[in-house]
C-alpha cells in the first residue's frame, strides 16, 4: 500500500491512465483528420455542418458502443461533443470579409470569435470604448472608434438592444461605403426594420439578421435567419454563402414571416416554460413539498433552460411585447391549457 491507497488499486489507476493518454492521442488523431477534411471542404466550397454525415456518424458510433458493451446514450453524448469540437476545427471563409461589430455584450462575442475563427477580420466597436477594446483585446482583433469603423468595413453588424438601433444607424450609416452592407441581429423584425429601412443612404444596403442560438453555446450547425431588405443578389449571395461555409443553416424570410414563426417557435415556447415553472413553485409551496430530489434526467434540462430564460427575463419580455402575434400566440396557449384541463377532469 501506498499512502493508505491499496496497491492493486494504485495498479488499475495506472491502467486507466495509460488508457487516457491513448484516448486523448487518438482524438488528438482525428483531430488532424478533420484540418485535412477542412481543406478539401474549402477547395470544393462544401459547408462546414452536413446534418446528415453527423446523424449517420451518431447511429453508426451507437451500435458500436452496443457491440462494446457500451450504454449508447453515453456514446451519443461522447460523440456529440467530438462532433462539436471537429465543427469547431473546421471553420472557413470561403472569401474574408471585413466585418464591424458595434456591440459588446454576449452575442456580439459569440459572433466576434466565430467570425475571426473563420478567418475574416474583425474590429470592435461600440459607444463605450473600453469596454469594445476588452473584448477586442480578449479575442485578439481590432477595435476602433464608431464612426471610424462604420466608415471602412463591408459589412457592419449591429448586436445592441432594439431601443438603440435607430440612433446608431441615423449616426453610423450615412458614413458607410457605397456598396457596404449593414445587418441588426434584432429578434423581432416588425416595427424594427422599417424604421431602419428609413434611415439608410441609397448606397448602403441592409440585409436583417436573426442568429437562433444564444451566447453561450457553440453555433457552428445552428441556424441563422437572413431577411433581405435592401440588397442587390451580390450581398445575399456572399452572405449566405459566408455563414454556410462557416457551418450555419440558412434560413431566408421576408419581417413577416419571421415573426409568425417566432410567435410559434420562440414567443410560446418562452411562455409555456416560464408559466410552468410559476405553476411549479406556487404549487410546491401550496402543497408544502419540495420536488427538487424527484425531477428525472430529461426534466433536469427543462429546468437548466427556465433558469437561463429567467436570468434573461427583460429580453424574454422585450420579445414577448415587441412580436405582433405574441398576444394571440398566448391566448391560443391558455385556450388549449383550458381544453386540456377539461379533457383530464
């Protein structure tokens, strides 16, 4: 024995290390596959993200791991994150962009690295200046003044709150370069883009952005929403072809049709979660139980989601008031909760 460690577990613990080290060696392997895999995408333009190679890839792995003994839902979750990380390594610019970022809270980061990953070149910017320069600094591109920024990048995106976009506009859009495109990354376009639309030169061209993914997760295969609004066929195309190469789903809309779709996807499923856990809590507290010890695995993950949405309350709020359909989106939910609750009487 060794410090109270029996020696036949110290010999395992070895085992097991000698094992590690050869796991971390074969992905480390499989890592430099994939920089090869990258280079041949790039050459021949294949995007980044193939659903389909990474589902088969998942099926496969899982019968695998069943032939091995291997509970398949461990294997899913092992080789979700190697997929992600392969996504990661994969990243390209099909052609580099000078992009603008005015902003510097978490999607403005989240876009910021992802963009310079790829290879594009980046500046920050935004009314605080220090605060640009520590993002900047921190992922190791450019920062600059506003006004100077917005006059010599192609492409200037700005990730600030709804209330500020038509002041950053009327001040930033009429020193951008002809032919220059401007994007907001707003989650309701209604009420939003128009008022944008109004305040562009003739030569600057505006193509309205939705990233549906949040600022603290990998976004390489999640999906971009792209409404063109004032561009000619040149900016759609390199755009969309700027973001599928990096790995992104493109989805285009017209405003309209953005919002509807929100008001199903993102306005109810934010409504239905955070009335549940009110309902949860008030009910817990009625009934004097504490329910935290009998939530199961997949319950766990609808919780962690409450959490992240309670912790973005003002924004949830924003959408929920700003999305004209968000009204009718919550009447049809109760309705349904009310016809539901007469079914189960």
């Amino acid at each position: 024995m060794t410090q109270g460690v029996p020696e036949e577990l110290r010999i395992k613990r070895k085992e097991l290390d000698k094992v590690d080290r050869e796991l971390l060696s074969l992905i480390a392997k499989r890592m430099k596959i994939v920089k090869d895999i990258t280079e041949i995408k790039r050459k021949y333009g294949i995007p980044v993200f193939d659903k389909a190679r990474e589902e088969q890839v998942l099926k496969t792995r899982e019968i695998w791991g069943l032939e091995e003994g291997i509970d398949w839902r461990f294997v899913e979750e092992v080789f979700k994150l190697i997929l992600q990380q392969s996504r990661s390594q994969q990243l390209y610019a099909k052609s580099k962009l000078y992009i603008g970022i005015y902003g510097y809270g978490g999607m403005a980061r989240t876009l910021a690295e992802v963009f310079s990953r790829a290879g594009h070149k980046v500046v920050i910017t935004g009314r605080n200046l220090e605060k640009a320069k520590e993002l900047a600094q921190s992922l190791k591109v450019e920062w600059g003044e506003p006004k100077e920024v917005a006059s010599k990048v192609e492409w200037l995106i700005l990730a600030v709150p709804p209330d500020a976009l038509i002041d950053v506009v009327r001040e930033l859009a009429p020193l951008m370069r002809s032919g220059s495109l401007l994007s907001d990354i707003s989650s309701v376009k209604s009420g939003i883009v128009d008022k944008i639309l109004k305040e562009l030169p003739e030569y600057v061209e505006y193509i309205s952005l939705h990233p549906l993914f949040g600022p603290d997760i990998d976004p390489i295969g999640e999906t971009i929403v792209m409404i063109p609004l004032k561009s000619y066929d040149y900016w759609v195309r390199e755009l969309s072809q700027a973001l599928v190469s990096m790995g992104f789903e493109v989805v285009t809309a017209s405003p309209d049709e953005h919002d509807k779709a929100m008001a199903v996807t993102q306005v109810l499923h934010h409504f239905a979660l955070l009335t549940l856990k009110r309902s949860m809590d008030e009910l817990a507290k009625e009934l004097d139980v504490n329910y935290e010890g009998y939530v199961t695995y997949s319950f766990k993950k609808t919780l962690d989601t409450i959490k992240r949405l309670e912790s973005l309350f003002d924004v949830v709020k924003e959408i929920q008031q700003r999305n004209p359909y968000a009204k009718n989106a919550r009447r049809k939910f109760i309705e349904n909760a009310e016809q539901l609750n007469e079914e189960f009487a």
